[in-house]
C-alpha cells in the first residue's frame, strides 16, 4: 500500500473509495494531482473541516500536490447536502470575503509557496453557457440516478428546488475543468459528499474516458454519537475572532475520555507509536493526552505563540498539570507568562459597580457563559455557577468588592466554562 494511503487507513480517515486498488496503484507511480472543494457559505471554515484538511496534508506531505478549489461559484447556489431546507441565497461581495478568510485558514494546513495550487470555481462557473453546458455536460446525468443518492432522497421528503438539483452538475464539471487543466484524478471529501464525488467521476469517464477516483472520509462524532464541533455557543471555528483561541484550545482539552485516541489519530501530526503511548493513559493521567491534543491542534490551527498562552492560561485557572507535565506539549513552556491568563476570555467591570453590589444573574448574563438572565437563573438554580470556585446557589446573591480577588474574579459555568471579570 502506498505510504499515503497507508498513512490515511491507519489514521482512520478512510471511508469509501470508488476504487482503492487503482487509488494505490495512482498513488504508488507519480505524484498525484487531487483537489478538495470548500463552499464559502459562512465566513469561517469549522470544525468539521478539520478531517479533509489534514488528510490533505497528509497527501501533500507524502509528496502529491492538492488542489484546493473555493467553491466561489457553487456557493452561489448552495449544496442541498446535509441540510433539510435551501441555503440562505448569498451576494457575491459575501461570498468573496468568506473565501479569502478561507484561504488564511487553510494555509495553515498547506504551503501554497510550493507545489499546492489554490483556485476558485467562479472564474469558470461563472461564465457557463447554460444551453451549452447542459447538451455537453446535463445529457451526461441521469435524473433517476441522481435520486437514488441520499443527498436528494432525504431533500425530497421536504422539497428539493430545482437550483439545488443543479449542484451536482456543477460539482461534477469541477472535476473535469481540473483534469483537462492540471491533470486531476482524485477527488476527496467528506462522506456527505460521497452522491457529487461518484457523479463527478463518472462525468470524467464519459467525457474523457479515464478513472477518475473519488474518496470520502468519515463524518466524526463524539463517542456517545453527537456531531463533533459544537459547543454551547453552537460550531467552533477556526476563525480566531470567531472562536477565540483559548475557547477552541478548551474544547479539545474537555474532549470525552473516549475520544482522545480517535483525535490525536485525526487531528495531529504526532506519531502513531507516540498517539498510542497517550491513549494507553489511564485515570487522571488521561488529561495529559487531552492537553497535548488541544495544544497540538491550537498551533496548527492558529500558530505556537497562541497555543503557549491558551496552554498558560488554562495552568492558571485550572492547576491541573504539574511541572512535570511541561514535556508532554512538546515545547510548551510552563511559564508561558503569568499574564496568559489574559487569553481567558474576560470583560472589564469598574469597582464602584462592586462596591454598590452587583446582581449574580447580571453578572453571569454579561459575559458569554450566559447569554441573558433567564439562562443565568438556571445556571444557579441547577448549582452549575461558582465565582472563585464557590459554588453560587442563591439567584439573588449581591455579588460585592469582598469578592473579588486579586485583580477582580473568576466566573465558571459547569465544571470546564470559565471567564474572568476584571475589575478596574
């Protein structure tokens, strides 16, 4: 098996193939040239894109060259995958801003200075022929099979629109502009996209009469089955003014017991023999698999200098991990500064607002662990508050300047939400 391929299966990111085999043998006799597609629909790139773009650089590592394809023009439209409504229909000034926010984030994952290719779909779908393209391209496609795919089965319970029928045309002469221009024989993708990935190589093969391979990798979920990626506040982004990066560093370091192996597999670089040691923890000792993961994951995703201080930060409000442990963030410095602890995430209150008391509901409704008073009362009512790491049980307690410690206080919602008030 190609080193690639081999690396891909044992990280666990396989999950149907049009054709392994002749994927091996395309991978064992070249460089490859593959794409993977990134619709511009949001203005940041989430979780769930986490698996496509490391095992794009997987391949890229073992020496092919990806293509990665902002999907500019199908954005226009929208893919009906995954959804049981149509997509809000968005302007074109929109979606080009999402798409250069893309690009940042994914050149963390590629080095477009070397052989990588970054291209966008508007610059040919947009300049279609419509009569054209459906006597050279729709004659291609059968309606009959295109329903046959879950995508369009699930939609047509609730109602397909005929634009979003579309996309997988569109989708599939992606596949072919990017073989006729760079050669492209291999397309990856998440498994929602498994019905697009198959059609777009057949497209090749009527057209071109080559093998085209698609490849699809596993929709991740947490061990009891939820959709990874969501949190309280709903997707975690990559996007830094999105999801702060000590909010995202927090979410992989609070990952079940259960999960840790799967996403060191998925979700770093480190060794396999090295991932095993770490998952073979135990008890407590598991939180240091848990931290390596967040902070491996935080460099890649928004470099080391932020990953220091979500690292530092965490130390300070949690005094979880010993110095002992400063090994184990491979190069994370224990005394990344006391002042990381600013990258809690936090709001500035003044002392006279202390000294004349403050409501615990406003409080907690101020910062982000709340999103209004209702959610604050039954944050206190279900003992899940604590201020200093005391616990809050009263909905009507006075919070005053007795309070505050240091240089103000520390708020947490359950056992893994913190923020800090600042007092000033």
């Amino acid at each position: 098996m190609d080193g690639a391929l081999a690396t891909l299966t044992e990280r666990g990111f396989i999950q149907q193939c049009t054709n392994l085999p002749a994927l091996d043998h395309l991978l064992n006799h070249g460089p490859v040239t593959f794409y993977c597609g990134f619709d511009p629909t949001g203005p940041s790139l989430q979780a769930g894109h986490l698996i496509p773009l490391f095992a794009m650089a997987h391949l890229y590592r073992a020496g092919h060259r990806p293509i990665v394809l902002i999907g500019g023009g199908t954005a226009l439209i929208g893919d009906p995958t995954g959804r049981t409504e149509i997509r809000k229909i968005q302007t074109r000034e929109q979606i080009a801003a999402h798409a250069e926010a893309f690009k940042i984030q994914i050149a963390r994952f590629i080095d477009f200075s070397d052989r990588s290719i970054m291209l966008n779909n508007a610059d040919w779908l947009t300049e279609l022929n419509y009569i054209e393209f459906l006597r050279d391209i729709g004659r291609h496609f059968s309606v009959n099979r295109m329903l046959s795919f879950e995508t369009y089965k699930t939609r047509m319970e609730k109602g397909l629109s005929f634009i979003e029928f579309n996309y997988q045309l569109l989708q599939s002469y992606d596949f072919l502009a990017l073989y006729r221009e760079y050669g492209c024989l291999l397309q990856i993708g998440g498994d929602d996209q498994w019905g697009n990935i198959v059609a777009g190589a057949d497209l090749l093969r009527r057209v071109e009469g080559v093998e085209a391979i698609g490849l699809t990798f596993p929709l991740v979920t947490t061990a009891d089955g939820k959709k990874m990626g969501k949190t309280e506040k709903g997707a975690l982004l990559l996007d830094p003014n999105l999801t702060p990066p000590y909010e995202f560093f927090q979410y992989w370091r609070n990952v079940a017991d259960a999960d840790v192996g799967q996403y060191l597999k998925r979700f770093t670089f480190l060794p396999i023999d090295e991932i095993q040691s770490l998952e073979a923890l135990e008890g407590a000792s598991i939180n240091l698999a848990k931290e390596r993961l967040a902070y491996e994951l935080t460099k890649i995703v928004h470099g080391a200098a932020d990953a220091d201080r979500a690292i530092a930060a965490a130390r300070a409000a949690f005094s979880e991990v010993g110095t002992s442990a400063g090994a184990a963030y491979g190069g994370a410095s224990a005394s990344a500064g006391e002042g990381s602890v600013d990258a809690i995430p936090s709001i500035e209150v003044s002392r006279s607002e202390f000294e004349a008391g403050v409501g615990v509901l406003d409080l907690f409704s101020r910062t982000s662990l709340c999103s209004s008073k209702s959610e604050a009362r039954r944050l206190v009512e279900q003992g899940g508050a604590a201020i200093n790491d005391e616990k809050v049980s009263d909905v009507d307690a006075i919070i005053g300047a007795e309070h505050i410690s240091g240089s103000g206080l520390v708020l947490r919602a359950g056992k893994k939400r913190y923020f800090r008030v600042v007092v000033i």
